[in-house]
C-alpha cells in the first residue's frame, strides 16, 4: 500500500513537471541575431534616431543615406529598427490546444502582446513600440537587456505541460544628438571615450588597399550598450577628387561602405584587413567606424585637422596598383621573372602555399606587404638577366619543395621532414669532408 502510494504520487510529479517540445521557426523584423545557443537565442535591435527611418513595419531600413543635424557622417545603421517594425517569432510546439503566455524580464505581458497559436504553431507578433512600452523604455528611447518568454500551458487529464522559448532581447539606441558619432580623442588607445578601434593608415595593394596601424580601445570589445558589443569596422569611402582632404570631406554615410569582421576573441583582435573590389590606377581615402551587434555604425575616425585626429589626410587614402606577386592575386614577382610564366606550375605552387599558409595568419599578412614594397625592383633585375634567372632558379627550388611538401602533408610535417632532410645532407657532407682528411693523412 505504501509502495502504490509513493508511486502514484511520483507519476503525477513526473506528469505535472512535464515539458513538452518547442521549435523555433523563423524570427523577422530584428536586425541581427545570433542563434548559436539555442536555449536563448539572442534578438538583437539596433535603433538610430538621428535621422528619419521608416518603413511598412514587415522590414527594417537603413538609416545610413542622407544627412542628419550631425553632419555627412552620423551614426548609423543599415537594417535599422524602428517603433513600428513588427518582430514575428513563430515556433511549433507539440502541444497543439493550450493557453499562451508571454513574459518579459519578471512583468506578464500576455494580455498586452499580441500573438496566435493554430494548430501547435504560435506565432508572437509586436510592434517594437509594444514591446519597449511592455519592458518600461518608452517609445524604444533607451537600451534595452531583457529576457523574452513565449509558451504554452496545457492541462489535461490531471496533468500540466509547459511549453516555452526564451529569447534575450539586446537593443541599442544611437545618441539622438549624434554625440556618439565620433571620438572625441583618437591618440591613445586607452581613452575613455575610445570604444573601438580608433585611427589607421592604408597601404596600397591590387585591386585593394590594407588597412594597418589600427589603434583600439583596451577592453575591446566594449559594450555601447548592456549586452552589445562591437563586431567589426567599416570603412565608408569616396575616389578622388581635387586633392585629398577634399576628397574625406566628400565621405557620408551615403558613400561606398566596406565592412571587415573582427576576430573579438583574439588578444588583441584580429581584423581582415583588406578593402577589396577597388579600381587600380584610382585614389580612394577612406573613413573608418565601429559596427556593433545591433547593426549600428557609431565613432567614426576623426577627419584630420580636426581636434583629437592623429593623423593626417594622406594616410587615409590610396592608389591600388596592378601587381603581379606571389602574395597579391596574381603570379610571383620574382619566381614569374626566373621561370619566365606566371602561369608555370612552380609559380602554381607559389601560389597555393600562400594561399593557404600565408595570407590566414598576422605574420604572413605582413610578409605580403613587405613583399609587395620590395621585390618589384629585384625582380626586374632578374627578367633582364639568363644568369640571374638561372642563379634565382636554383635558389627558388628548396623553397619550392618545401612549398608543394606543405601544400600535400602540412607545413609542420614539411618543416620536420625539409629540415631531416638538411641534417642528412649535412652530416654526410661531414662525413666526406673527414673522410677525406682522414684518408690524406694516412
């Protein structure tokens, strides 16, 4: 009797603590997300009331275009939120009757938002207006970090089934003064009002410029708002005219815009740092900012001569140049000039092992662009001279080895085995070398 009695009540535990399953289908109306945690995906907003943004309410808008009371350069966002976008979140639950509730943070907004639930899909569907007057932020006037709960609740036959998503809700609203816009110091790394990555310098390549010298702010990658970090840097860019400070004058958020993710990870963080699909022969300069999670484009580098710049309008602009190199896209300056062929499969060989050993890695990127600077000049040398072919012919041929090895086993096998190879070849040299002294004394 005992025994029925514990077992009775474990199974109506086990059947009211019962869950059911929940799918997330689709999410719209956000302007990023980031769903690799799917107990609590993350719906990111990004709100820029600097300038006008609107749209029908099914998609978000870019506010990037235009001018505002900022200037030509304000902050921005290019899948930018507003009050009447709709979020559209539809999940498909097991449960297929039930009663929706919704929560956000600790506050019960199942009556005031609006949802509907056919057939086991629930579909929650509020404005951000609704939504940000539901969490106390007004009329989506300030950042927002709350958690977002749909379910359903189900009884039946004695038993209760929970079904439910959380979702964490991470807005960010631009300074409305465009007070975020820019730095207002750009000459250390360290300064406060320094959340990102701050000044640069180019260097020309082909068909692209590298962006190098990039100083940013300690912590990155700082949060501009509670729950939001910066992701990447974007560069906003015009070709020339008249000169070049006219030229960053020219530069608005309507301009050409280029974005470069940042490994945030990485200490310190890594950023692909070439601008690509540029016109060779052509002069561009360039204005670099900060994109965060929400999509919004804030503190942008300051134009030179103005206070708190560090640098100058010339080291914000540059000529892509036709190049013909190992480590830029199209064939080896020197390897070309010594086997005659930017298409010979020793320059092939060149060229793989740059591409899958050099360019993924900060020392191999470096070694391009020292590459880049230098080796034009040794290389013409050498397409004028059968002698200087045949000495460079010679040796380029470990080199190649030790490339085509990489590319088929892995650089470090290829560095044990070359280097194996070495201390053999060098220990029978000695051994012939005292050999023969042995056998001249004898």
């Amino acid at each position: 009797m005992k025994l029925s009695v514990i077992t009775a009540a474990s199974i109506f535990l086990l059947s009211f603590n019962s869950h059911a399953t929940m799918t997330l289908n689709s999410i719209s109306g956000d302007s990023n997300r980031d769903l690799s945690d799917p107990a609590k995906p993350i719906i990111y907003a990004g709100f820029t009331p600097a300038v006008a943004c609107t749209g029908d309410g099914s998609f978000t808008c870019d506010s990037c275009t235009g001018t505002s009371a900022g200037g030509k350069l304000f902050s921005c966002n290019k899948t930018s939120a507003y009050p009447n976008l709709r979020l559209v979140i539809q999940m498909t639950s097991t449960n297929t009757t039930g009663t929706v509730y919704a929560k956000i943070g600790e506050d019960d907004v199942s009556s005031t938002l609006p949802w509907t639930f056919d057939s086991g899909v629930l579909t929650f569907q509020a404005t951000w207006a609704e939504i940000c007057q539901a969490a106390g932020v007004g009329n989506c006037d300030s950042s927002m970090n709350k958690d977002l709960v749909v379910g359903i609740n189900t009884t039946s036959g004695g038993s209760a089934t929970t079904d439910s998503m959380t979702f964490r809700l991470n807005t960010r609203v631009a300074a409305a003064d465009a007070s975020d816009s820019f730095y207002t110091d750009c000459n250390t790394a360290a300064v406060a009002n320094n959340q990102g990555f701050c000044h640069f310098n180019v260097f020309p390549g082909d068909e692209k410029l590298y962006v190098e010298n990039m100083v940013y702010s300690d912590g990155y990658p700082a949060s501009p708002a509670p729950g939001v970090e910066f992701r990447s840097v974007v560069f906003f860019y015009e070709p020339f005219v008249t000169d070049d400070n006219t030229t960053i004058a020219s530069i608005s958020n309507a301009s050409s815009m280029f974005e470069l993710p940042v490994n945030r990870s990485a200490n310190p963080p890594i950023v692909d740092d070439r601008v690509d699909g540029l016109v060779n022969g052509q002069r561009y300069c360039m204005v670099m900012a900060n994109m965060d999670m929400t999509g919004v484009i804030s503190f942008f580098t300051p134009i030179p001569g103005t206070s708190g710049s560090p640098v100058t309008a010339a080291e914000l602009c540059g000529t892509p140049a036709a190049v013909v190199g190992l480590l830029d896209d199209k064939s080896c300056f020197i390897a070309t000039a010594a086997f005659g062929s930017q298409m010979a499969p020793e320059v092939e060989s060149f060229r793989e092992f740059r591409n899958k050993f050099l360019l993924p890695n900060k020392w191999g990127k470096a070694f391009v662009k020292f590459y880049y600077k230098h080796s034009p000049y040794y290389a013409n040398m050498i397409a004028e001279s059968e002698i200087a072919k045949t000495a460079v012919r010679a040796a380029l041929w470990p080199l190649l080895l030790f490339a085509r090895a990489s590319v088929a086993l892995g650089f470090w096998t290829a560095f044990a085995l070359l280097s194996l190879g070495g201390l053999t070849i060098y220990g029978l040299y000695r051994r012939l070398i005292l050999g023969r002294r042995f056998r001249g004394e004898l």
